[in-house]
C-alpha cells in the first residue's frame, strides 16, 4: 500500500513539473514574440521602411518552391510574431514557403489544409470525413494561392519536420489518388521529392507517457498531461480572443467550439469528452501512437518518381546493451524527462503488442519526442525501400523511390526554433536539403545528381 502511494506520489510529482515546463516555455515564446512585435512596430513607426512589394511565387519559370511543414505545437509564417518555427532557415532560398496548420489538428486535416494553402480556394475536408468526425465540411478561404501553379509540370518539394513529414505524405497519396473534388488531374507525380526531418513515421511510445491509453489509438488517461492539454485547448478555443488566435491557432475552427456558437452548455460538453476534435479522435495525437500510425501507413505508399531523404535524431547512446541519455548538456528542457522514460520504456505486458515481432529495445534510442526507428523510413506495417547513409557520397546518385536516412546527434528540436543550439550543424544540415532540392528540378530530364544530362 505505501508503494502504491509513493508511486502515485512520483508520478504526480512529474506530471507537475512537465505542466510547469510546458508552461513556462509556452509563455516564453508567446512573450517572446508580442515583444518582438511591439519592437518591430516602433521601429517601423519611427523609419518608416519602403515597401517592397509582393514577393509571393507567381511566375512559373521560378525554380520549384519548396515547401517546409512544421510539426506538432508547430506554427507557420505569420503566427507568433517574427518568430519562425524553422529558425530562418526558410531565409536559405528565394523559393520557401512556411504554411500554418493549425498546432493539434489531425494529419488527415493538415494535408487537406495544405492542399488548398497552395492551389487556393476554400479547404474541403471531404463531406465523409466531417460527418464522421463532427464538424463543417468547409473550412478557410485562401483568396490566392501560394503556388496556384502547381501541377504535373510544376511540381513541389517538401521538407517536413515531425509530424509534418507524415503530413506529406498523406498529402502525396492523396494527390494520387485524385481525392480532391475538382481536380481531377492530380497525381503522384506533383511532388517532386519529400525530406523528413525527424518525421513521425511510424508513431512514438512518448504519446504513451504524456497520456495516450495503449489499447488503442484515441482514448487519454484520466490524469495525464494531455488531459490538461485537453482543457487548455478547449478553454482557448472557446474563448475565442482574435489577437490571441491571431498569433497561435490550434487550428479547430472548422469545429466551430467558440462561446457565440455553443454558449457555456457547449463547454461542458467538450470539457464532458461528449464532442469535438478530442471525442472524435480527429486530431494529432490519436495518429502519432504506433497503433495511429500503423493505420494511416496502410493507405501510404512510396512513389517510384519521387526522392525521399530521411535525418533521424537521437539523444541516446548505448550501454552494456541499455539505451541511456547521452547527457543533459544540449538538451532541451521540453525533452530532458522524456528521453529518460522513453528510454525505458516497457509495453504493457497486459495489452496486445501494436504489431507481429513487437520487441521493446527496438524503440529505446530517441531523440526526447520521437523514437530513432520511427524517424529513419516507413516500417509499419510493410517496410518501404531504404538505405543508411554514412557519407554523402554512399548515396550518390540519388535514386529515387528510396528511403535514404542519416541518423544524427540531437534532440528533436535539432532542426527548429533556436538556431544557436545546434550551432555550424544546422546550416550544414539545410544547406544540403536546398541544394539537393535544387539538383532535382524538373522530373522530365530525369537528371541525377553528378549525372550529365542526355543530350
């Protein structure tokens, strides 16, 4: 009975200290950006700078964007002030774009989302999915397209980080499998290459620890951290504050939660779990638990025409045949509690294990949110083509339809956010990505890298 108690005790104790972390670097980084904004106001007040007019891509004889997709918690250009998700690195080309997503939506919503970002129009999630999941049919109108131009011939690359990998490649078999109503010329072949940067594809046991159940994909434990993400979420959606949402939007307002459509009895039927994005299941958590991503793999293929490229991070090291923590220098605070646990992690031996040969040190190396074996290529349920790249020169040329995959140093925030943690590394690493991007141009000439081109 004791144990029982100082078990319970501990594990309360670390729920209250991950909410305390979470927290504090949330306002952080909320007070961070409104003091930018402020600052950047009152400088563009007292200089007045020249405006230099519209720099979106408009013309078709540009270079093939590339389009960089934030993770879980992610935002794009225009949230969260001058901050940017992926540390600058979008300022690397003349030809980026930083779509937001919406933090906490569901991968399949996120794709729809991305979809329409590009080509324009009014985001149609599909009259199906939304009866099944809740909400209006009908979401954001984007006036103009980023890219409207997108097609066979102009086609795309992508770099996701996390969960936004994962977004991609819903989104690529969406595309080919003509899943969008009006456009019925989309293909596979309208991405021309996919990079994952510590990309969720194949789920991660963290979901367990902050509160996904492992029986299934869809329900919380009663006291969890995700249940207080749960309230909190609720909460400011309901209470719909514009230039709060302006600067970070779960992006759930096609579930209509807010205080003028449902009123307080609505509130206590979210809070209740009675409806909405957390009851449903139709957002991001429920689809990074392995069980989630086993089931969204099943539908997902890898395209004989498109080059993938895979960094995988992991923040631990092996001893005496035990993953351990490499260390707390380096790490950031988000993380720290998270690969220790992950790196013990153990299934519940009285639940069914997610998959056939199921073994738990396969998924012991992390990076602190998502396991190593998940980030390299897509493994569950079938295993797509891949090679472990050691030196860049193992890989060249690039051959596409194959799943090339580094595994580097780091935590999972390695690519994001704060550039310095990751010191030369980081424009080591995105000048690679861009200049692989840029060595595959047009698919027609089907030229390779340190290939001569037919004449």
């Amino acid at each position: 009975m004791i144990v029982k108690w100082w078990v319970t005790a501990f594990q309360l104790t670390e729920l209250f200290v991950s909410s305390l972390v979470h927290l504090s670097y949330g306002f952080y980084l909320f007070s961070t950006a409104v003091a930018g904004d402020v600052s950047q106001s009152v400088s563009n007040w007292i200089f007045k700078p020249k405006f230099e007019g519209n720099k979106e891509i408009k013309s078709s004889n540009d270079l093939p964007p590339i389009v960089l997709v934030h993770g879980i918690f992610g935002f794009g250009k225009g949230r969260l002030g001058g901050l940017s998700y992926f540390a600058g690195a979008e300022k690397k080309d003349d030809r980026v774009l930083v779509p937001d997503l919406g933090s906490l939506t569901s991968i399949y919503d996120r794709a729809r989302g991305l979809f329409y970002y590009l080509k324009g129009g009014q985001v149609d999630y599909g009259e199906e999915h939304s009866k099944a999941c809740g909400h209006s049919q009908f979401g954001r109108v984007y006036e103009q397209g980023h890219y409207p131009e997108w097609d066979e011939d102009h086609p795309i690359h992508f770099v996701g980080h996390s969960a936004g990998a994962q977004v991609v490649r819903v989104l690529h078999q969406m595309l080919a499998d003509k899943a969008f109503t009006g456009y019925e010329n989309t293909s596979e072949n309208w991405i021309l290459s996919i990079t994952s940067l510590s990309g969720a594809l194949n789920g991660t046991t963290r979901t367990y620890f902050d509160g996904m159940q492992p029986e299934d994909e869809k329900s919380l434990m009663p006291v969890s951290l995700l249940q207080l993400c749960r309230i909190g979420v609720i909460v400011y959606e309901w209470l719909d504050i514009p230039w709060m949402k302006d600067y970070y939007n779960f992006g759930f307002d096609h579930f209509s939660m807010t205080w003028r459509k449902v009123g307080i009895w609505g509130l206590l039927d979210y809070l209740l779990g009675n409806t909405g994005p957390f009851a449903s299941g139709d957002w991001i958590l429920p689809d990074l638990t392995i069980q989630g991503s086993i089931k969204l793999n099943r539908h997902l293929r890898t395209f004989l025409q498109t080059y993938y490229f895979s960094y995988a991070t992991k923040h631990t090291t092996k001893v005496t045949g035990f993953a351990v923590p490499c260390g707390i220098r380096g790490i950031h605070p988000l993380l720290f509690i998270r690969v220790q646990q992950m790196s013990q992690w153990r299934h519940p031996q009285d639940v069914s294990p997610p998959y056939k040969g199921y073994r738990d040190e396969d998924w012991w190396d992390n990076d602190g949110a998502l396991n190593t074996i998940s980030m390299t290529h897509p493994r569950l349920p079938v295993e797509h083509p891949s090679c472990l790249v050691i030196k860049d020169s193992d890989c060249q040329p690039l051959q596409p339809g194959i799943w090339y995959y580094k595994i580097i140093e780091g935590d999972h925030f390695l690519f994001v956010v704060n550039r310095e943690r990751a010191g030369i590394q980081f424009d080591l690493i995105y000048d690679s990505i861009f200049e692989r991007c840029r060595k595959h141009v047009l698919r027609k000439t089907t030229t390779l890298p340190n290939q001569v081109p037919p004449e």
